[in-house]
C-alpha cells in the first residue's frame, strides 16, 4: 500500500492525574490534579509546545455509581473534578495555537446552553473550540436531572441527533458579517444578515437567535464519541472527529472504512472527518523499562475499583460471579452498547476471566493499549495509520504529567523522523490543525451559487 501523503493528527487527552485507573495512586502522581488549574495548565502548554492538535477533556455530570468503598478508591468516577467549558475557557488564555476540546452531553443539557457556551469559547480562544457531542449512559447522571430512569438508548440517539441540528442551527443565527458596529450610522448589526432559528421539533423547541456572533470558525470543530450503529450515522451525519476504540488492527480498518464510507450518503467528502482512536502508550528507553512502568501501576490495583470497573464497561452488576471465573452471558445494555460489545469481545477472544479482564482494560478502560520503546510504539501507531485504520490518535497517558512528557520526548521525535508528525503548527484555528473546511454561512453561500446561476 502506497504510503499517505498527510501527517497523523494528535489530541492530549487529559484525565487528571493520568489514565490507568490507579494512576492517583502513583508516587509521581498528583492526587488532586482533578482541581489543580495550574496542573492542567503546564499539561496543555506542554501539549502546544509539541504542536499537537488539541487537548480533550471528558467530563459525566454525576459520580459513577452508589457504592460508596468503591467510590472512595478510585479517582475515575468524575468525583471533584472542574467542569469542561469552564477549565478549557481558563486554558484559553494560558495557551495560543493547540484546540479545545471539551465534553458535553445531550442527554442533560439544552442545545441553547450548549450552542452559547461553545460560541463563546471559540470567540474566546480565536477559533480553537471543539464540541464534543455525547449521550450520556449512566442512571446516575439521570437521577441527577429529574429523571428515575434514563432514556432509552434509541430515544438518547434521536434526542442527540436534534439536539446536534439545533446546536448547528443556533451557530448559524448570525452571518460573519452581520454586526457592523457603525457609530457613525448608529446601526449595530444588519437586519438581513440575521437569521432566527424557529424550531419546532420532537423534543427541542428553540425559537432563537444565538445572543453571541457566529464563532471564528464558522462553527466549533463537533467530535463524536459513539461506534454503535446510531453513533456511527450520526458521526456520518455531523462529526468531524471522531474518538473511537478499537482492539485490533483489523477492527480499526473495518471501522475506518464503515464510517468514511458513508459520508456520501449525507453530501460529505471522506476528507470533512478525522477519525482519532484512543490510544494509551507506556514508554520506555527499553521494553522492560516500559514493562516494569505498566506493572508499577497493575499493582495499585484495587479488586474493588477493578471489579466496579468492570461491571460498568460491561453494563453488568458482577459482584455476584467468581471474579476468576469467566464473563457470563449478559443481556444488551441500555448503557455503552459499542463499549459492552467490546469488553464482551476482548473477553471471549483472548478467553480472560473477570479479574484478567479488569487488569487487561484498567488503563484504557478498552482503548488500544501499547507498552513499549519509542521505536515500537511508533512502529504500531504507523501501521494503523497507513493502514487507514485511523487519521491519528487521541492520546492517553496513563500517569500525568510523566506519562505525557515520555511521550513528547521520546515518541514525537520517533514519529517526526519518520515524517509522520508537524514540527510547527501552519495554522491558528483547529480546523486548520486538522484540515477541515470552515463551513461556509448556508444564507451566504446560497447568494453566491444564485450570483453563479445568473
């Protein structure tokens, strides 16, 4: 296969003291990095100064979970932990050129909040906002907001999918030349260059305008994060980047040519989506350096937070089975379908009991796991990437900072060697990190194919 003429995109996903699930416990680990600004702030410069792409952040509006042992132990259950828009609107004024990706989701939020939020903060950072578009799948953030139980896994998709055209629609209220703040005139904005919304639908109404200008972007990057059947149409439909999981090789190729293959079914070119695995690299200047690294952590372990792990990936209660005895057969979940179906897979493939599970998926909680020199690890990112099994990667360290920092400085040059990362961002905004098309005004460009018609 010929080699790609394009260079891999990078995200720092940033999960505060590191990825593994016992990364807090980690002597080099910060165990209150979860509300330390100036944590995340070294994080994200140190990510600009290596030209990645973007920083992500996920976020879930509720704890994971009513045991209260388990949720003593373990830092990954969204417990004292900043809110996404608000930490990426204070990193936007610590760094210049690296995205903003934070999480939000449609399950309990109102496309207007969402819409407004995301303008500001592209506004705010000089185009570098990402939304990333999510429905949540945990009873516990439903019980959060009026809710006994959560929607339907159907009914969260087709809520989303309005949800995405609303928040879409809102960003176009105003064309980027609509507010001519004439003093002299005394005329503000033009009339005609304003455009209200008027939704009516099944589950939003949302008259409009936005009250912010259109974003410097056109309109903020959308990610997407589901690889279920819905989650795929919907990416299809309006994600640009895309966060995906995926074992192997092979899995990643299918899913690369699935999801690409079906942007022209809505009018999209295969280039408009970047998809972005995650990945969760332990490096070392040797192998067993790398391999001593990942059992430092395996051995922070806690049964109980690996179990609780376990039971919410596969959207299952197995406190009740031997845990060194196999996965059960379980019935589909309302939750994660695309995740269950993972850890369901990964189980029965590799033939892991529970405990095995739980310490094969604690530091990527079913991402793509590599332990190894930096030689190996870019060998692997390279064979996925000209492969067509991903556009690049959403990068997980497991421990933070260290986990990131071996990254950058043993991995990035490895890769730049080889030509397949920048040594200087070309652009300022991240649709241009990216290469993605600034969307143009639809009332804009619907005068210039009438200006070309006549």
């Amino acid at each position: 296969m010929a080699r790609r003429n394009e260079q891999m995109r990078l995200g720092a996903f940033l999960y505060p003291s590191g990825h593994h699930i016992a990364a807090w416990r980690h002597p080099e680990a910060k165990a209150d990095a979860g509300i330390d600004f100036r944590h995340y702030a070294a994080l994200a410069q140190a990510a600009e100064a290596a030209k990645f792409d973007l920083v992500f952040l996920a976020d879930g509006v509720g704890t994971r979970g009513d045991d209260v042992e388990f949720l003593s132990r373990t830092a990954h259950s969204y417990q004292a932990q900043f809110e996404p828009i608000t930490l990426l609107s204070a990193l936007a004024a610590v760094t210049e050129r690296i995205g903003l990706v934070g999480t939000a989701s449609t399950s309990f939020n109102e496309p207007y909040h969402i819409a407004r939020k995301f303008a500001s903060l592209d506004h705010l950072s000089g185009g570098r906002a990402g939304w990333n578009l999510v429905t949540s799948s945990s009873e516990h953030e439903a019980r959060n907001f009026n809710r006994v139980r959560h929607f339907s896994h159907e009914e969260r998709y087709q809520r989303a999918e309005e949800f995405a055209d609303v928040v879409s629609g809102l960003w176009d209220s105003w064309e980027d030349d609509a507010f001519l703040r004439d003093k002299a005139s005394g005329r503000y904005y033009e009339p005609a260059r304003r455009h209200v919304l008027g939704h009516r639908g099944r589950h939003f109404s949302v008259q409009g305008p936005l009250n912010v200008a259109r974003p410097p972007q056109g309109q903020p990057v959308v990610v997407q994060a589901g690889s279920s059947e819905p989650g795929k149409e919907l990416a299809a439909r309006r994600g640009e980047v895309v966060f995906t999981a995926q074992q192997t090789l092979e899995d990643a190729v299918a899913f690369y040519a699935d999801l690409k293959g079906r942007l022209a079914g809505h009018g999209r070119r295969p280039e408009d989506l970047k998809i972005l695995p995650g990945v969760f690299p332990v490096v070392g200047h040797s192998e067993a350096e790398a391999r001593e690294k990942f059992e430092q952590l395996q051995a922070l372990i806690d049964p109980v937070v690996g179990l609780a792990l376990v039971s919410a990936l596969t959207g299952a209660d197995l406190s009740a089975y031997p845990l060194d005895g196999p996965i059960p057969e379980l019935p589909p979940t309302n939750g994660s379908k695309s995740r269950q179906g993972l850890m369901l897979d990964l189980a029965r493939r590799e033939n892991l009991t529970i405990r095995q599970l739980y310490q094969r998926v604690a530091g990527a909680r079913g991402h793509w796991q590599l332990v190894g020199t930096p030689a190996q690890i870019a060998d692997a990112l390279e064979e996925r990437f000209q492969a067509y099994g991903a556009d690049g990667f959403n990068v997980m360290a497991p421990v933070l900072p260290g986990g990131l920092t071996d990254f950058i400085e043993l991995v990035l040059p490895e890769l730049r060697r080889r030509g397949l990362f920048r040594t200087d961002y070309s652009g300022t905004t991240l649709r241009e990190h990216l290469g993605l098309r600034r969307p143009p005004h639809p009332a804009a460009r619907r005068r210039a194919d009438a200006a070309d018609a006549a």
